[in-house]
C-alpha cells in the first residue's frame, strides 16, 4: 500500500467567533506506506463533538491545539487495511482517533477497542457506548454521585452526553430533568428518553419553569453548556450539589468576556455559603472505570434501559458544515459522519 | 444563682458594607438560673472571627443570621460556675458556643471539649487547636490533598487559618507561599513561621512576585479572602488543583458585585479545561476528622512544629472595635477577647 487517494479535512484557519466553512480546506493526499509496528486504516465512521472547537484556538484546552494546516483532530470507527503491529489484522473494525480524514497510518499501540459483535452498532462507540457515554458516566459515578431521590439536572439532553446523564441518573433512583433546545427536543427528551422533566431553554420564562421543575432544588448539575442555563441553576443549587463541568459548549464561540457586574464574587459565595464542588473533568482522567463503562453500558443498551439518537451526516465533505450547526445547536442526537 | 449582673453585646442594626459601632450594643442583663439539664457558664475568652460578618446579614450564610437585638454568636472558653448537667461540674473549663458575653446559660449537651492540662494554653482551644485550626488541618486534608513537592498558596498568611494551612503544608512536604498585608505579618510569615515564601498583596507588582514564587505553578490555593488575590492565583493554577474554600473576607462588605466583564464564564473555562476542583466547606463538615485533629495537632503544637501568634484584647465592650478592624486586615494573629 497505497497508491490510493485520501482526502483529509484540514484546519485552514483559526475562527474568531464561530467557525465558518473557509476555516476549513478539503485536501486530496496520497495515503503512505504503513512502517513496522503501524496499521493502515480506512476510517468508517466520524465523531464531530463540541471539544473540538476548543482544538481550533491557538490557546490552551485539554489538548495541544490543532495546527493550521494539520488534519482536524477527532474520533473514528475505523477499518485495518494493512497491519504491521501483530495485535490487529486486515478487516478488524477498531475505536481509534484517525481524525478527520478517510484513511490514516496509526501506532498500533494508539488503537483502542477492537470492535465485535456486542448486539449493538458498532457506530456507538463513538456516542453512547463510547466517549460521551463515558464522559456521562464517569462524571456522575466520581463527582456527581447521584443519590436515590436526588434531583439532576443537564443542559443538550438531546445530546449524547446529557442524554446519558439523565437516564443513568434515573437509573440510580434519582429525578432527571433535562433541557433542550425547541419543542421537537423537548419532546424526545420526555418521551423517548424518560426524563422526569424536559423545558426548553429558549423559554421566555426559562428560569421560572426550571424553578418549578425542581421544586426540592438541585443536587447534581452537570455542566456541559454553561450560559443562560447556569444563571437559572445556580440559585436553585442546594447545600453539597456536586457540578461536573465536562463543557461550556454556550461559550466555545465566545470572542469577548459578557458586559459586566462581574459574577466571579457571587459564584464563590455561592460555592461557599452553599458548600459546592465544582470540578473540571474529562473522561480520560477516570479511564480505569472505562472497562466497568464499555461491560455496564453495554448491558444497558442490549437491556432498552439507556437509549440514543443518532444525527447521520452522509460523507467527509459535509463535516465541516455538519459541526458549525452543531455548535449552533442544529443537531439532534449523537453527530455522526458516515464515511463511503 | 443568680443576681448577679452580666454583660452582653447585641446586633443593633444590619450593616451596609463594613460594620460600625452603632451596629452593637451593650447591654446588661441579669443572668437567669439554669433548669435542669443546663450549665451557668462565664465566659473567659471569646473568639472573633470573620464567619461572624455573614451572621449579621439576614440573607443565607452558613448558618441562620443572629436577629436585631440578640446576642452577637461566637466561640468561647468558659468557666462553668453552675451545672444541672452530669456532665459538668462547677469549674470545669470548657470550649462552649456562649456568644458575645460575660455569662451564658446553655444546654449541657452543647458543650463541646473540656479543656485541661494539655500543656497549651486553655485559648488555643479557640485558635490553632480550635475552629480556625481545625479548618486549616480540614480543608487540606479532604480537599488540598498537598502532595510532597507541590506548591501550596494562601492569603491571610499571618491570620489563623492561612498561618496553620501553610505550616501543615509543610509537614506534608509541599511548599508554603503564603501572602499578607504588610511587612510586619510578611516577616512573621516567613520568620515565624517557616513559610518558603511571604509576599506582600498591597505590593504594586503582586501578582508578578506570586508568578515568581510559583515558577511550577500553584497545585492548592486555599482560599480564605478572594478578590485580587484569586485572581492573581487563577492563572497560575495547574491542572488538577484543588481549591478548598472557607471564606471571601475581601467580599464580606460589599454592597454591590464589581464591574464588569463577567468572568464567571472565563472561571468556569479554567475549571473545565484545567480540571480543577473548587469546593465550599466549612470545619463542621468534615467533624469525623475532630479527635484526630486535636490529637495530631496538640502534638505538633507540644513539639514546636507549628507555631501560632495570637492578637488579644481586653474587655468585651472592646469587641466591636477589634472586629470592625479584623475585616479590615488591622489584627496580626488570632483575635481574641479576654475576658474579666
């Protein structure tokens, strides 16, 4: 291998705001050899999670930045074409994080679960059964430890990991309710998912609805948004609510500080007075759970307990556009890019 | 008993911003005989802390406000000069909860320790071996977690609790940073009391000094002020660390939150994308570690492993004054009142 032509999306250039399709570039490239102890793979499916747009700044995140130029970061369902590391083999279906692209030369070593037969699409590993249901579950089993008759409340639970919060919060005797953008949602979130409660943010009385749905006030709030959302949870927080903050996907787009009074002495008070945990986290930081996820979460889902949507976008081209409206909030389930 | 006349000092009124004298009075009062199941107490040294500025508001705090025209709360030791209480006989010397006052008739079962011959003086039960002490050895042992090496920062170095924070600090073998007002309490700071490295807030160049103190970066900041000085820390902060909070004295007298920009939204970031934990607590959450604490601490404190100054005054009807000037940083060491 390979005389065979790729195509890879690149960074183009660093957004100021939210990205546009010109931050962008679509590339052709001609797929290299795999080396001794490297695997060739043909990526299947895509992941487009809103982390990303934190790797399109120059500035600090989780993770070193994407450069201009350099294929965009992110999560894939990938198939092994050619394999010099001897634990994996032409055909085998892997979890890895090829990027951007439709095939890629990998470490073996970096490749992760082998994907098999589970009774599930192997197109979970990327949502529910991968890591935003990860992310969902180590943040609640750590930090937000949710107790029998607690209230949980999360923000995108249409999304893959508030969709996940809440039904395991339920799962553990807990009360969920959830929050969506518009009705369609909203809806889902009700019925589909079970949630307790589901309001929609864009509520003019948004605040008001979410202080009568959680009339006993709120025990675990798992951050994933930040925004208008956190105003309207923090005064309802009760003594020892416990705050996960996996994201803050409201501002991911932001270009400046919000006008002022500066809140920053309001909210240590709060976290004082009120005796709150509020911790930074990514999954990664709990991946020796992750064995106990993949085994629990998977029951689960064969089960019909935990539930998903999936979001399919059709070819690499479309990703870009796919994840601007993402971070817009026009997705509605896990966002996939399913690759030819 | 008893005919006897006792003094006492009420809330007057509630304080916009700082407290003033007018917001106390002292009154006397005849001393009512105890029922059975309580103890006639004098109070020999009353204890001043910040806590008690958010008693005199009406809003939420830690604890419910002291009403207008009750007695001021607060630590104390006290003499018991009668008991209805098995527990107690006349003489005992004991760490009570009695308030601003010479006497005080209280449950038997409030009480908390008997003070004997520990071979301390009987009001460092108020100090280093008390609430302030407490919360030092607490908050670091359930929240800093101070690992051998890491760098430990915190304000109100030459006060009770950031004196205490550091010194143990150090006993965990972490480095101590600790910041004061003024030269005086920054050479105690790190004469007295061993700290690595005094820094003076009211320095100009404050926040450049604290970066060059911390060349690996901050893993704990206790936090007992807020203001400038967290916001000297924030970016200094490394990933991972841990911030227990157990006050914002520089905030107890605001009337109004700063200007703007809002930064709650750039706090939150730091917290996601630097997996910090911020967390609220006071002592009492943490009672299970007491005996431990009065035990490991008595010992250090027998062996000159930890050093405490103490700032007395004499007389309660001084109290308003020397608490006035505790919020505004003018004592140096633990404010106590001695008591007639």
């Amino acid at each position: 291998m390979s005389d065979s032509t790729a195509t890879r999306i690149v960074l183009a250039a660093r957004p100021t705001g939210a990205p546009t399709p010109d931050d962008f570039r679509v590339e052709t490239f001609q797929v290299p050899a795999p080396r001794n102890g490297q695997v060739l793979l043909r990526n299947r499916w895509l992941s487009l999670d809103p982390y990303m747009r934190g790797r399109m700044n120059a500035g600090r995140s989780y993770a070193a930045p994407v450069e201009i130029g350099e294929v965009m970061d992110g999560g894939t369902i990938s198939e092994v074409v050619q394999s010099l590391h001897p634990a994996w083999s032409p055909g085998d279906l892997v979890l890895a994080h090829a990027g951007w692209q439709t095939h890629a030369v990998v470490d073996g070593e970096s490749l992760r679960r082998k994907l098999g037969p589970a009774g599930l699409p192997v197109q979970t590993a990327l949502g529910v059964h991968g890591m935003p249901g990860f992310t969902a579950y180590a943040g609640l089993h750590e930090i937000g430890k949710p107790q029998h008759g607690e209230t949980v409340v999360v923000a995108a639970a249409s999304g893959p990991v508030g969709a996940t919060v809440g039904q395991i919060a339920k799962l553990h005797g807990a009360r969920a309710v959830g929050i969506a953008g518009g009705p369609d949602k909203v809806a889902h979130v009700r019925d589909d998912l079970g949630f307790d409660v589901a309001l929609d943010r864009r509520a003019d009385d948004f605040a008001e609805q979410l202080a009568a749905a959680c009339p006993d006030g709120i025990d675990v709030y798992f951050e994933n948004v930040g925004g208008k959302v956190f105003d309207a949870v923090l005064p309802l927080l009760n003594d020892f609510a416990r705050i996960p903050v996996c994201g803050l996907v409201a501002h991911y787009n932001d270009t400046a500080p919000p006008a002022g009074p500066d809140r920053v002495p309001q909210l240590m008070g709060a976290i004082l007075s009120r005796h709150l945990t509020v911790r930074g986290f990514i999954q990664r930081d709990f991946i020796a759970l992750y064995p106990e996820f993949v085994r629990e979460m998977g029951q689960w889902l064969r089960d019909g307990r935990v539930r998903y949507r999936e979001d399919v976008v059709e070819g690499l081209e479309n990703a870009p556009e796919a994840f601007i409206g993402m971070l817009a909030g026009r997705n509605f389930g896990k966002l996939l890019v399913k690759l030819d």
